[in-house]
C-alpha cells in the first residue's frame, strides 16, 4: 500500500519538476501520446518504478557514469534508459517554441551562409 501510494506522488509531484527523471518521462508520455507505464515498460523489469522517477536527470559532465548509477539503483537496462532520456531530449528541443528553437534556426542559417561563402 504504501508503495502505490508513494509511486503515485513520484508520479503526480516529480512529473512537474525539472531535473527528475520522472518529469522527463512524464513530457516524453505527453508528446507521445501514451502512458507512463508503457513508457516504463519499455526500460524493462524494474524493482520498484519510483526509485527511477525519483531519480535526477544525469549530468552533462558525467552522463555515462550517471545512467549507469541509475540504472543499477533502479533495476533498468542502461541503454533502454539513454534511449528514453535521449528521445525526451530531441522531442523537446524540436516541439518547443521560443529560444531553443530560434536558436536551433540560427544555427541551421548560419551554417547555410557559410556554405555558400566556401563555394564562391
């Protein structure tokens, strides 16, 4: 009882806060169109589903090293659980509006102008 009762405040209070993995999968649930369970199915068996949701995203500097921890901590296969964090990442940077996009725009712009600096 008291399992169920913390998995679904991981569920309901860590899906709205930035920085867990719980969020990210909640936004990746959203975008995608299914449920929070079906997404954790896909990372495998796991001992208890809140001790990953729980769980804060992985470093920037230590992003190997941080999954592989999380991973063991919370019974998920490492790779199934990049792949997540992965997709969540590129589905975000390409369904937000605003600077991250703006600047993904420039980018792409800038690079076409110096392509066509180096061809004439």
């Amino acid at each position: 009882m008291a399992n169920k009762r913390l998995r679904k405040i991981a569920q309901q209070g860590v899906a709205s806060l930035p920085g867990f993995i719980g969020n990210v999968l909640a936004r990746l649930a959203e975008v995608e169109s299914v449920s929070l369970d079906t997404l954790l199915d896909e990372l495998g068996n796991q001992d208890d589903p809140t001790r990953l949701l729980l769980c804060r995203i992985p470093r920037a500097d230590s992003f190997a090293s941080d999954v592989k921890t999380i991973a063991t901590y919370a019974g998920v296969d490492p790779i199934r659980l990049v792949n997540l964090i992965r997709r969540a990442e590129v589905i975000t940077a390409f369904s937000s509006t605003g600077e991250r996009q703006d600047g993904l725009l420039l980018a792409a712009r800038e690079n076409e102008e110096e392509d066509e600096q180096h061809e004439t």
